[in-house]
C-alpha cells in the first residue's frame, strides 16, 4: 500500500511555492498584485507613522500648556503617567492601566473604562464637555491636537 503511494503526487497549491507545477496558472499572483501589496503596506507604515508623530508633536504641545516639559512625551512610559497627572489624576491609574492589560478579558474592560475616565478628567481639565470626551476616547490624536493648539486654557494649575 505505501508503495502505491510513494510517487503519487496530489496536486496541492503550497502558499510559500509560488513556480509549482501543481498550481493552476490562472491561480498564480501575477507581478502587479505583489506591487499593489508593497503599496499598500508602505502607505499603511506611513500612515501609522504621520498619526504616531501627530500623537508625539500634540502631547508634547499639551504638556507645555498644562506646565510640564514638553519632551517628557518623548519617553513611553512617562508620557502616558504625565497625561494622567494633566488631567488630575494619580500617576498609580497608569500603572493600574498597564497591569490590568495583562488580565484577559477583564483586563481589556478596566483598561477601556480607565482610558474613558483619562478621556473625561482630561477633557474636564480644559474645561470641556462630555462629547470632547468621546473624541478623545475615539481620535486621540487629532483631539488632543485641538486641545494643544487651540485656545482651551488648563483650568488645574
């Protein structure tokens, strides 16, 4: 039985073996579908990237108006426990949301319901309301981009 099935070949299509005799030639990627993808994945890098620097020159803004150095949003950690003391709250609710991402599903919901209540502390600091809120809990660049460029004072000096 084994025997028979030694020079049996079964035609399948393997992803990573794109010359394969098995695979139909109607099936193979021609050229301008690999293009299309690298364009794709290059605008997409640099889209990630224009919101990261967005997110960096904003905060870096928003910490001076709320005075606090403006390059402590150059450090990871740091930025994200400085944003929690912009908008009145202790530095330890940092900590609370990064420990709590390590928790799987309950986790996920404190992390979500910490990030709202930054979102709301934040928006009351600048002394706005509750639907600034939900854009900075949705488009947090942009959001804190109006609340650094704008004319919103910081009410918790």
């Amino acid at each position: 039985m084994l025997e028979k099935l030694k020079g049996l070949t079964l035609g399948v299509y393997v992803p990573g073996d794109m010359m394969s005799e098995s695979m139909p030639m109607e099936l193979m990627p021609d050229t301008s579908t690999y293009m299309l993808n690298a364009v794709w994945t290059i605008g997409c890098l640099l889209f990630v990237f224009a919101w990261i620097i967005l997110l960096i020159i904003a905060q870096w803004k928003l910490f001076k108006k709320a005075g606090e150095p403006g390059w402590l949003s150059l450090i990871p950690i740091c930025n994200t426990v400085m944003m929690f003391k912009i908008a009145g709250m202790s530095g330890w609710w940092a900590a609370g949301a990064l420990l709590a991402g390590f928790i799987p599903v309950v986790g996920i919901i404190a992390s979500i319901v910490i990030n709202v209540l930054l979102a709301y502390n934040l928006a009351k600091a600048f002394d706005k309301g509750a639907g600034f809120t939900v854009g900075l809990v949705l488009l947090a660049p942009i959001f804190i981009s109006i609340l650094a460029f704008g004319k919103s004072q910081y009410k918790l000096k």
